[in-house]
C-alpha cells in the first residue's frame, strides 16, 4: 500500500476513510451545537450581563459535579459504550426540554431559561470534549500533526450548516421543533464514533506499544479501569498536564474579555444597530472562510514545519497585539477584527494543535484528565474572566485596563505554548524509542 502523502492535505491512502468518518462525526456534533446556540445565549441575557456572569459560576460548578460521573462511566464502561451514554444522556435531556416547550409553554420562563444555559454550556464542552479524545486515542501524535486540521474542517461546516438550517427551519416549524432534530444529529455522531472504532486500529503505532490488529479489536473489549477521581489527580500530580490546563484557563479568560467587551459595546450602541449587526455576520462569514482556509491549506504545514510550540504561540502574540490595538482605537471595527482573529486562529490552528498534546498521554489521562480540562478548567477561566471583566469595568478601567491584564498573561501564555511543544515533542520521541526498543525485544 503506498504511503506516499495525498496531495496539500498530505493523507495516505489508509488514513482516508477514517478521516472521512472523524470529518463527518465532528460535523454532525457541531450542526446540533450551533443549531441550539442562538436560543442559549437569548435565554441568559434576559436578565442582562451580571446574571451572564453569574451563570458562568453555575456552568463552572456543574461541570465539577459532573466530571467525577464522567470518570466514573469511564472506569466501568468500555470505550463505545460511555461515548454512547454521555451522548444518550444529552439526547435525553434535549428530548426533555423540548417536551416542557411543546407540552408546557406556559411554565417556561426565565428561571427555566437559565437551566437551560447552563445545561448547554456544560453540554457544549463535554460532546465535544469527547470527540477530540477518541481522536487522541485512536491516531498518533504524527497523524495528529498532519491531518486534524483537516478533520476539523468537518466542524466547521456544521458550525455554518447549524445556524443556517436553524434560520430555515425555527419560523416555519417553531424553535421547539429544533431540539429533537439536534438529537438526530447526535444520534449520527453516535454513529460516526461506532464507525471510526470500526476502520482506525487501535494506535498501533510505535509511540504507542506493539499492537496486532486483532490486539486492537480485543481491547475495545476491555475498561479503562481507575478511579472516578483520576483525572483530577492526574492533572494536579502532572507538570505536563497542569501546562495544558494553564493555556486553557488563559485562553479563556482572554476569550471572555473579549466576549463581555463585545456586548458592552453592541448594549451601548443604540444608534446604526442593524448595520452593525449586519458587520457582525459579515465578519462572522470572512471569520468561518479564514478558519477553512487555515484548516485546509496551513495548519498541517504550521504544526509540523514550525513546531507545536510555535501554532499554540501564535494566537498569544496575536492577542496582545489586538488588544494594544483596541486601546489605542478603541472602534467597535477594531473590536469584531480582534474577536475574528481570536476565533480564525482558536479555531483554525490553536485547537488541532492543543488536541495533539493529547496523543502522548496515558488512555486514562486522554479521557479524565482531558474531560476536567477542557470542562472544568475552562469554564474556571470563564469565570476568572467575567469576574474581572466585571471588576475593571467598575473600577473605571475599561479597556486600559484590560489591556493591562492581557499583554502579561499574553507573555505567560505564548510561553506556555512553546514549552508545551517541546514537552509533547520529548514525550513523542521517548514514546517512539520504547516502541522500537520493544520492536526489537520482540
């Protein structure tokens, strides 16, 4: 079988049909996603921007709550079978609400609003969350560089395709009627993950262990095993995985400054709303085209010519420059041009990049550890961001002084980025070295 690279996307023939599948379960996670997001963030702003802020702490504590029943489903399930109840659970739930709609309009009020936000917050991170750890474990750090980018462009187009089937369908058939279609969509994703076990061994890679196709077929039959409490653990007790949930939690605080000042300049904008409004989707459109053009063409060549590091330094840089910018102008255009490039480049090289870190840890840590970071820890950064936000604005600071906040967190971050790159780097390499020594054993 050739191995030789497909074209600009640089697959080889075998690694098709799996990235295909990945593509498309990525893409049906992110249409129901984004097809339910417009109706979260109108829900939490009915009691506007301080019950927003409030809301993140209750989204923060939930996720706490939750991640130890996560671990625990992870510990006695196998693999297949808690990505389906972590699926089937959100379904069930979706099913839930949308009885309350249809079948209760008139108890439907704010109270039941913000449930429903902080449902879908914590929903948003764990569907996710999930996906990206079966695709850490079941393709290499080598294959992660290469090509999941690409599988993400597959959550671009759902992240397009959600929104806009959601403007087609909410008038004609009733926002009510949008949930039980997200959770046609779940279903799929459910599927595409039973697929994607089907056709991607399980790491036989070198980096990994020695593993015969049947090895790999076997072990789906096996649990993961541990503790409920493991990724907790693991991430406090590791230098490699604490770096990790110190990017996230800066990345999300920078994220939310940008965020809450967008909203406070969209509440404080009476005049020309619907042109800005029409700004916004414009920039929302050159947004979504600027993270295909990175995911098809340049992250893969970024990540493997420059280095991890370097991808997971670039959206630090770029964000202290765009805040110094916007202090300087301080011009809503300034604003959605900074918050376009912090999306391009989260989206489009920051994220694939951050998910390869995962491909050198441990089965348990891919799924616990993972599952407390991109959970927990970012939605501490949501908070940590929302409350002083908040904090500069009532002091009088404004955007001087998040600016002041940014450029030394940005310094923390970027440099973060480029330890973690050689770390992933070292931990690659010391893997591939095992496995030959054990090739060799054998």
């Amino acid at each position: 079988m050739s191995t030789r690279p497909a074209g600009v996307f640089n697959l080889r023939r075998r690694e098709i049909l799996p990235v295909a599948i990945a593509g498309a379960f990525f893409f049906f996670i992110l249409t129901a996603l984004m097809m339910l997001r417009p109706a979260r963030d109108a829900l939490g702003m009915e009691r506007g921007l301080d019950s927003v802020r409030w809301l993140f702490i209750g989204t923060a504590v939930v996720t706490l709550l939750v991640n130890p029943v996560f671990g625990w489903l992870v510990s006695r399930l196998r693999r297949l079978s808690f990505i389906a109840a972590t699926y089937g659970f959100f379904i069930l739930s979706l099913l839930g609400f949308w009885a309350l709609l249809v079948f209760a309009p008139d108890t439907v009020g704010a109270r039941s609003g913000q449930v429903f936000y902080v449902w879908f917050s914590v929903f948003n991170l764990f569907v996710t969350m999930v996906f990206w750890a079966l695709l850490a474990d079941r393709f290499s750090s080598d294959q992660a560089k290469r090509f999941f980018a690409l599988i993400a462009v597959g959550g671009t187009l759902g992240a397009i395709f959600g929104p806009w089937l959601a403007a087609r369908l909410a008038e004609p058939l009733g926002t009510a009627s949008l949930l039980p279609l997200a959770c046609g969509f779940l279903a799929l994703a459910v599927g595409m993950a039973w697929l994607l076990v089907r056709v991607q061994p399980d790491r036989p890679h070198r980096e990994s262990r020695i593993a015969t196709e049947s090895d790999a077929r076997s072990d789906e039959h096996t649990r993961i095993g541990g503790s409920a409490w493991a990724g907790i653990r693991a991430v406090l007790a590791s230098p490699y995985l604490l770096g990790i949930a110190g990017y996230v939690v800066i990345m999300t605080v920078v994220a939310t400054f940008i965020y809450f000042t967008r909203l406070q300049m969209v509440a404080a904008a009476e005049a020309d709303l619907d042109a800005r409004t029409g700004l916004l989707g414009s920039i929302d459109m050159w947004t979504q085209i600027a993270v295909l053009v990175l995911q098809v063409t340049l992250t893969g060549h970024i990540i493997r010519r420059l280095g991890l590091g370097v991808a997971l330094a670039l959206l630090p840089i770029a964000m202290a420059v765009g805040f110094i910018g916007l202090a300087i102008y301080g011009s809503f255009l300034v604003l959605i041009l900074l918050e376009a490039t912090n999306r391009a480049l989260q989206r489009g090289l920051t994220r694939p990049a951050r998910e390869t870190l995962f491909t050198v840890v441990g089965r348990e840590d891919k799924y616990k550890a993972k599952a407390f970071i991109d959970t927990f820890v970012y939605r501490v950064g949501d908070v940590v961001g929302a409350q002083t936000e908040g904090l500069l604005g009532r002091l009088g600071l404004a955007l001087g002084g998040l600016v002041s906040v940014v450029v030394p967190l940005a310094l923390v971050w970027a440099a973060l980025g480029l330890w973690l790159g050689r770390a992933q780097h070292r931990r690659s390499e010391a893997g591939a070295r095992a496995g030959d020594a054990a090739v060799r054993d054998a």
